[in-house]
C-alpha cells in the first residue's frame, strides 16, 4: 500500500496551531483531488483545506474542536492502485448518509439572517447548487456553525431538522407557588472563534500594562459636515459613519507620536514603528469579535474608508475575508456603534500597543461663552501598553485627535 501524508500547512504570519471546526470526510472515504477535506480556525480566519491528491483516507488527525499543529499529519491517504478511486457520483454516494427515521416533525428554527449564518464557501455552494435555504437548518457546530453533516441530514430528512444540543441536563418542577423552579445546567465546549479570542484575551491582559486615558469630544460641526456629505454622496459612495472621519483622525495622530503605531515583540525586547498605518476595525459578527484590517490606510481618503469599511464588515460576517484581510493591523479602532455606552476600557490587540474605541453619541447641555447650549459629545477611550506608551504621550495623542475632531476642517489639511 502506497500511503500519502498531508501535513497541516502553515496558514498564515506566526501561526503555529489550528483548531478543526469543521470535518466534511471519514475515514475509509475515497476522495478526489480538490475535494475540500476540513476547516481549519486560525486566530486570523477560518479556512478550506482541499485534497491534494486522489486517494482513500486510512487516518484523521482528530475531530471537530481538537487542536493539529502545523507541519503534524492531518490526513494520511492510501494511493496505491488497489484503492479504487471512484467517479464524482459514485463518491457522494458513498458518503451520502443514512436516511434516518422519520422524527416527529417540528417546527423548523431558521436564523435571523442569510447573511449572519456560520458556513463554509463550499457548503454555501452545495445549498446554492441544491436551491436550499441555509436559513431554514440549524447548526451544529461551534458557536451554531453549519456543517456539512447538518446539511446532509437536512436533505436526508425531508427538510426537517432537529437541533442536537449537547450535554445538557434539563430539569424542572412546579413549587407551591405554581412557578417553575429551574435546575438545569447546559455546558458546552468552547470551540472555534470563543476559544481563540479567549486565548488572545487572556495574552494581553496578563501580559500588556494597561492604562486607558478617557476624553469627552464635540463632535456638533463634525455632525453637520457628515450630515452634508452624506446628501451630496453619489450613488457609488458608501454613507460616511463616524469611523471614516476617526480613521483619518488616526492617520495624523500616528503621524505626530508614531510610538502608537507600533508593535512591541516582548520576547526580544524589541520595538516595531511602522510607516504604514494598518487599522483594524474590531467588528462583531455572527461567529464572534472579528478584525478585519484596512491596509495602507495613510494613502486613502473618507470615502475609501468608508467603501472598504463596508466590504471588510461584510466578509467577515460571512467568513469570506482572506488571510490578508484579517492579518497585519499596527493599531485597532473599536466601536459599539449606536450602542455605545459613556465609558469602555479596550483590550489592546496584541502586540499592537494601542487601541482606539468610540463610546455614545448623545445630545448634551454644555457651558460655552457662559451660555448653555445643546452640543453633540462623544467620549473616546484609548488603551495603552505602558511599558511603551508613557501616559502623558498617550494624553497628548487622545488631545490631538480631539483637537482634529472638533474642528474638521483640520482633518483634511496639511499638518496642523
């Protein structure tokens, strides 16, 4: 028997481990060349592992949630001639599953949205392909991810899915009341996107000296300028948010004190300034905190930020962004968007050594010239490495984007 070793490649800068989320083969399946065999989770995306060769699949690295490293042995095939390597139809039918019992039928539970549902490409294209509504199934996998295995299933069943929830131990009674008393407790694994920002999380808390500087902005003549721009945008511009003008705001600021624009590599001791500005945009998705980066943001205006703002969000809802996409930040914005809140103290995202985060937009009174007027504020709260940032540094680069803010004309001037 001739046997072939597909060792996990290296998926992206720095990356060492992946995790499996999703497993689209057995073992003792015969598959064909570019057949996609697995996901694998990085910390920066999710991403599609095709067959490299044509073969029976004689071992597994693992399971959904377990953890290769890169250069280990994902899948091992047998390519020997006695294994026989069938047609495209006769290998799905050697997989198709076993069509089970029919279950009492329940009703379907579909997602809020196409477009917040967790897949893969490849299971997106056999829905298309099969004009099912991936809506319309439930998922079981990490963070309520599809897989293939849920679609099969789907179809096996006649369009009528049952959500498996795992080890969960439900239990209730009446108390004399009348009301419910609930004893249950459901555990789940923490897989996927949770376990990775889990693992970032606890990396730079544990090992990043935080400080957050928190100041209050007037942001009334910015308002009205966006307002402005927004009615006089043509078809092909995106709508400007307040991002744009924070991005622009960034670029300046990173211009005067260009230790925030830095990446600090503590194991030897050694301290990266950048020229090019990198903003990830810390986003909340489907599947998780996301950071997809908007590269050479230094060479764009408000308009590109705004574009690229769009196209970013949207890959990363639906998992679409590339490597590149999600890799390569030199400092990261975050932003709650119209939740806000009047104060937040971001996590720096490692081993960048500053992170910009929008709170509330809100009406308030404000003393100005003695007289009360109504303004727009916003406060920003910016963290910071101290063993890089030195907090009156920090203070003087918060001061400055204020300063850019409020009087937006300087944000598309010279240095100022």
């Amino acid at each position: 028997m001739a046997v072939f070793d597909f060792l996990l490649p290296d998926l992206g800068e720095g990356v060492v481990t992946s995790e499996i989320v999703e497993l689209n083969v057995k073992l003792g399946q015969i598959v064909v060349e570019d057949d996609v065999l697995i996901a694998m989770m990085t910390d920066k995306a999710t991403v599609e592992l095709p067959s490299p060769v044509d073969g029976k699949i004689i071992k597994i690295a693992g399971g959904v949630g377990d953890i290769v490293n890169v250069g280990e042995v994902l899948f091992s095939f047998d390519v020997s001639d006695e294994a026989e390597i069938s047609s495209p139809s006769a290998k799905t039918a050697d997989i198709a599953p076993p069509i089970p019992e029919k279950a009492p039928e329940k009703p379907v539970i579909a997602q809020q949205n196409s477009n917040d549902i967790l897949a893969s490409p490849s299971l997106r294209r056999r829905a298309a392909d099969a004009d099912i509504d991936l809506s319309l199934i439930v998922g079981s996998g990490p963070a309520g991810r599809l897989t293939h295995a849920d679609l099969d299933g789907f179809i096996a069943s006649g369009g009528t899915y049952i959500s498996q929830v795992k080890h969960q131990s439900p239990s209730s009674e009446a108390n004399i009341t009348g009301k419910t008393i609930k004893t249950g407790i459901n555990e789940f694994p923490m897989r996927g996107v949770r376990r990775k920002i889990a693992e970032a999380m606890e990396i730079s808390k544990l090992h990043i000296p935080h400080y957050t500087y928190v100041e209050e902005v007037d942001l009334t003549d910015l308002e009205k300028l966006r307002g402005q721009l927004n009615v006089e945008r043509n078809d092909s511009q995106a709508k400007l948010t307040l991002l744009p003008f924070m991005m622009q705001a960034i670029v300046k600021a990173v211009a005067k004190f260009p230790e925030c624009n830095a990446h600090y590599d503590a194991k030897n001791q050694m301290i990266k300034q950048f020229e090019a500005v990198h903003i990830g945009m810390a986003a909340n998705t489907p599947n998780g905190l996301m950071v997809p980066v908007i590269k050479h943001a230094e060479a764009m205006d408000i308009w590109d930020y705004a574009a690229k703002i769009s196209e970013l969000a949207e890959k990363a809802r639906n998992l679409t962004a590339s490597r590149d996409e999600m890799s390569g930040s030199t400092i990261t914005i975050t932003s709650l968007g119209k939740m806000g809140g009047i104060v937040t103290t971001p996590i720096i995202n490692a081993p960048e050594v500053c992170i910009i985060g929008n709170n509330k937009l809100v009406e308030r009174p404000m003393v100005i010239n003695g007289e009360i007027v109504i303004r727009k504020m916003m406060n920003i709260s910016a963290s910071f490495d101290h063993r890089i940032v030195d907090g009156y540094e920090g203070a003087q680069m918060v001061q400055y984007i204020k300063s850019l803010l409020e009087v937006p004309a300087t944000l598309f001037m010279g240095d100022v």
